[in-house]
C-alpha cells in the first residue's frame, strides 16, 4: 500500500478516538493515522465507525485509501452543509462554470463586434486615418444595474427595492453588482 508505514506502538486515530486499543490488523490504521484524529472524528460523526468499518471491509485493498479520502471529504462538506453536503459544492460549481462561459461568450462576441468594427474602419482611408488618431466609433457598452441605496452598506446589492444603472462613463469597481441572466 501507498504511503503505509509499519506502526510503532501507538494507537491509530480511529482506536484513540474511540478509546480502544489498537489491534495490529485493525483496519483502520493504515488510513487514519495517529494523528489524524480530527479526520476520523468528522468521518466518525457522519457516516459512523461500523459503517466505515463494513465500508473499507468491502472495497478492494488497491481502493481503500481513495475510499477513506473520499468519506473525509464528503464528511467535511456535510459538517459544512448538513443539508445538501458535497451536492451543494458540485451545484456551486456547475453554478460558477455556467457564469464564466456566459462571461466568456460575452467576451467572444465584444471582441468579434470590436474586431469587425476595426476591420471595417481600417478599410477606408479617412477611416484609417481616425484609428491614427484615436477615433474610432464602437457600439455602446450595456448599462448595468446596481442598489444605489445600498452602495456603502455591507449587504451590497441584497436588496432590489430600487434600481438605477451605471452609465458608460461610470466605473463598475465590484463585479459582485453585475448581474448573470440564466
């Protein structure tokens, strides 16, 4: 096994945690060592040694590390939110993911305007000489929306009781006031 050292005589994380004493097969010595005390106490708190125990008994050797990995991270999500545990954290990212390839497609299609836009200055010549000198015509940037009367508040932007927009020429210093539209 990965990462498995002989033990001395001390006891492992799972055995002090339940004040017991270590057997030298026990089966959860190999994957909690001895001071790894808080890692068997989460997992012990959500899933229970037993189980965890019937668990690792049932996997293949080769897995059972992964397995005892994977039960601490999914004790530590479901420490962290009880209700929803790991699937909340995989919804938060698959919510993020989706924001950024809408940020990105936005991104793709202003720079695809901007491109054209460029593109079709540079192909006359009284164009050509507006872009030397910095004149050049490019769509409107969209406005958006933030809480004006929440602006030096610490709950920014929780509150939609009024709205007034950014114009073009005001800086937006916190994205957390953009919206996403799904």
């Amino acid at each position: 096994m990965k990462g498995y050292e002989p033990r001395s005589s001390s006891s492992c994380a799972a055995c002090k945690f339940l004040k017991r004493r270590c057997i030298p097969n026990c089966i959860f010595a190999p994957y909690f060592r001895s001071d790894e005390c808080k890692k068997f106490a989460k997992v012990h708190k959500v899933f229970g040694a037993s189980n965890v125990s019937k668990i690792l008994v049932e996997v293949p050797e080769e897995q059972r590390e992964d397995t005892v990995n994977s039960l601490a991270y999914e004790a530590e999500a479901r420490l962290r939110d009880p209700v929803y545990g790991c699937i909340g954290a995989i919804a938060l990212l698959q919510r993020k993911m989706v924001e950024l390839q809408h940020d990105l497609a936005i991104a793709k299609d202003r720079l695809a305007r901007y491109t054209a836009a460029a593109t079709t200055a540079t192909a006359t010549t009284t164009t050509s000489d507006a872009l030397i000198n910095g004149h050049v015509s490019l769509p409107p940037f969209p406005d958006f929306f933030t809480c004006a009367d929440n602006f030096n508040n610490d709950n920014f932007c929780h509150t939609s009781s009024s709205q007034s927009s950014f114009t073009r020429h005001e800086t937006v210093d916190d994205f957390i006031q953009i919206p996403y539209i799904f």
